[in-house]
C-alpha cells in the first residue's frame, strides 16, 4: 500500500482511481533472446516520448544510447539487460506505454507510484512473465479491471494492491499472499471466492462502499491470515465464528497466533467469542462503531504477550471490564465509549504503566477513581457520562506526569483537581 500521508491525486469526472501494487516472484521470461542493448536503449528512448520529454529524463538521449544503464531511474542486471525502471515520484504523464515496456523481456520491477498518467490498465502487461514488483498506484487509470485479471497474472503472484471492481478471477492467484482492496471505491459485494487465497498472509478491504452484506463465511478458512482490515464496508449481521479465530505461524515460530482484526465502522451484530481472550499473540482489536452486544472475554490480555490496543466504543457491549486486560504490561490503548458497560474500574487497568489512552466515556461505570494509578505515560483520560462517585484523588494528576485531556465531567463527583 502506498503510505498513508499520501495526499490523494485530482481525478476527472470520467475516470475512477486505479491503485495497482503487484509483486511477482521471479520467473522465466516469455522470449527465448533478450533484446540488444542497443535495441532497450532505443525502447527506452521510445518511453520518454511517449511521456512528451519530460525534464526528469533528459539524461535519456541518444548520444548515451551505449551508457543507458547508468541513465537516472534505470537499474540493469550483470548482463546489461534493463532489469528495473523506478520512475515514482517523476512528475510523468501521458499514456502508459505498455507495449514498448512489455518488450523489456527481462524487466522484473515496475514502478510509476504518484504520476499523473491516464490510461486503461494495461493488459499487455501480461506478457511480463519476468515481473517481481509492479506500482501503478496513485495515478489516473480508470475503467474497470479486466474480468481476466486473475488469469493474466503470473500464478506466482504474491503482493497485489488495487481498485475498480473486484474480479471473482483473483481467486486463481494461488500464491497471493498480500490482497489491499482498502480505500477506494469498490461496489458490490465481496467476492465469497476470496476465501479460496489459502496463502494470503494480509487482507485490507476497509473504507469502500460495499453492499450491505455479511463477510463471507469462506473467510474463515483462511489459516494463514495474521490481519484482516475491513473497517467502514457496510458490513452486517454477525462476524463469521472462523474470522474470530484465524491462526498464522509466524517465521521462526511454530506458535500459532492472531495478530490484527479490524473491523469498525460496520454494522456488525452478535457477541465477541470468549476464544478471543485466549489468542497466544492478539496485538490489535479493532470492532468500534457496530452493533455487537454481550461483554467483553473475561479473559481477554491474560494470554497474550501482545496485546496492545483494543477499541470496542459505540457498541452494546455490557458486564465490566476484564481484569486481565494488562496482564502483560503491554497494553497502550483501551477506547470503550458508547457502551453500556458497569461496575467499576479495574485495579489491574488502574496498575497499567504503559497505557497511553484511556477513554471510558458514556457508559454505566460506577465506584471511585481509583486512589493509585500507575499512569506516567497517559496522555488522554476521558471518563464523563458515568456514574462515579465520591471525591477526586488529590494524586490523579500528579499521577498523569503526560496528560494532556482529562474529562471527567458528567459524574457525582466531588473535590478539586489540582
């Protein structure tokens, strides 16, 4: 995926947004002879009029044609042959000229991130049987994705990122091991054959328009997933039982474990399964905004060394927080806003040193805050709505050195914060 600063290019009214990261693992070529280096240089040469000359390739010319593999932006391979073009970030625009790239037959890297050019995907890209790394993202490609896509790729793919429609043929992508459809502006549903990537590793789905729909329950046979983002995809109904449970091994580990599930901003209904609470190696919890009810696993973050943030506001969630949340002493963050749950905070959350975040607000909580905090590196503390009583620990902001809001309004509380 591009990085997430990245500001989002202009597009015009007829196109949609392709957003396109392949990587390929490295196979033989379609071309039983590589073409001269004479003949690349001309190729190349050919690229940058297609571009219309642009200034960043004015070392491109014909008096170097023999030095072309030191020109900027070229990377070639022991024999000479062009290998690489990296091209991100150039300011380059105009057509993508497929079928003189294509003839590069040994060109295994591909990357025009963040340009300004408007074509079509380029199918002839097919031919590319060499490629390890393809970037076409953040530029203004548009149409939809072939329906072939998945048949036209190397079967050796393993890292894709795009936009458009999602073509029920990725699923021939057996190797694929990174799939991020996420922000962008995909319709429809999504495809249940997806859960036929037996080898995908990272799935991000999140911030598309989806059709109100359940996740596919295929998804859960997806043993090797170690993150699943479909945050904000107007999903429904209740969450898959298998996607609470995904195991991956992790290299130089045969310790199964789940690592990231993020899947806010839907309209998720059902309970949180208790096996959660019991995943070896969950960093990350991520289900705010949705309509889950229940309480949270009484054994959530005694079982994991990992844990470290967990975001379960705007639900229905009720019962108390689970004692063991900082077991570990790992946790940083808990956001549990917009619930309904009770009784009072934990000593076991009140002991938690490195918690960095804690917002409570807008629940049934009850009690006194609690006389001693271990919270030297908090930096938020948010409580109001509740229904704690009794007076303010003259030591809470002594015992928050880093705070920076603290609201406790909306309470029965007394005493003065000094």
């Amino acid at each position: 995926m591009p990085p997430a600063d990245t500001a989002t290019l202009p597009r015009t009214h007829a196109c949609t947004y392709l957003h396109l990261l392949v990587v390929l693992l490295p196979c033989c070529g379609l071309h039983a002879a590589l073409p001269q280096l004479a003949e690349e240089a001309r190729l190349l040469l050919q690229i940058k009029s297609v571009w219309g000359d642009p200034p960043v390739l004015a070392s491109w010319n014909v008096s170097a044609t023999a030095a072309h593999c030191r020109w900027p932006y070229v990377r070639c391979n022991k024999a000479g042959h062009v290998s690489g073009l990296f091209l991100a970030n150039t300011k380059i625009s105009g057509p993508f000229p497929g079928s003189t790239i294509a003839s590069l037959s040994g060109l295994r890297h591909i990357d025009v991130f963040n340009n300004t050019i408007a074509d079509v995907f380029p199918t002839l890209l097919y031919r590319c049987r060499s490629l390890q790394y393809l970037n076409l993202s953040y530029n203004l490609f548009n149409g939809e994705l072939p329906a072939n896509i998945g048949h036209g790729l190397a079967a050796s793919l393993t890292t894709l990122d795009l936009s458009g429609t999602i073509p029920a043929s990725l699923s021939r992508l057996q190797n694929l091991k990174f799939l991020a459809l996420d922000n962008n502006l995909f319709v429809g549903c999504i495809p249940a054959k997806l859960g036929e990537l037996t080898s995908l590793q990272a799935m991000y789905l999140g911030d598309n328009s989806f059709d109100a729909g359940e996740l596919p329950p295929s998804f859960g046979k997806l043993a090797n997933l170690s993150t699943l983002d479909a945050q904000n995809c107007n999903l429904v109904g209740s969450i898959p039982p298998g996607i609470w449970t995904l195991e991956t091994t992790r290299i130089n580990s045969i310790q199964k474990q789940a690592h990231r599930q993020q899947l806010y901003k839907n309209n998720f209904s059902g309970e949180i399964p208790t096996s959660i609470g019991w995943l070896p190696s969950l960093q990350l919890l991520i289900v705010g905004t949705n309509r889950l009810n229940g309480t949270l696993p009484s054994e959530l973050g005694k079982h994991t060394s990992a844990l470290k943030y967990v975001a379960v506001y705007d639900n229905e969630l009720t019962g108390v927080i689970p004692e063991g949340l900082c077991d570990r002493s790992r946790l940083q963050y808990f956001i549990a806003s917009g619930n309904q749950l009770n009784g009072s905070i934990p000593a076991g959350l009140a002991n938690c040193a490195t918690l960095k975040v804690l917002v409570l607000d807008s629940n049934q909580l009850s009690g006194q805050i609690p006389q001693a905090i271990i919270w030297t590196v908090l930096t938020i503390f948010t409580a109001s709505n509740n229904l704690f009583s009794g007076e303010i620990p003259a030591s809470l902001v002594s015992s928050m050195p880093l705070v920076q809001k603290l609201n406790l309004s909306g309470n029965q509380l007394s005493g003065w914060i000094a």
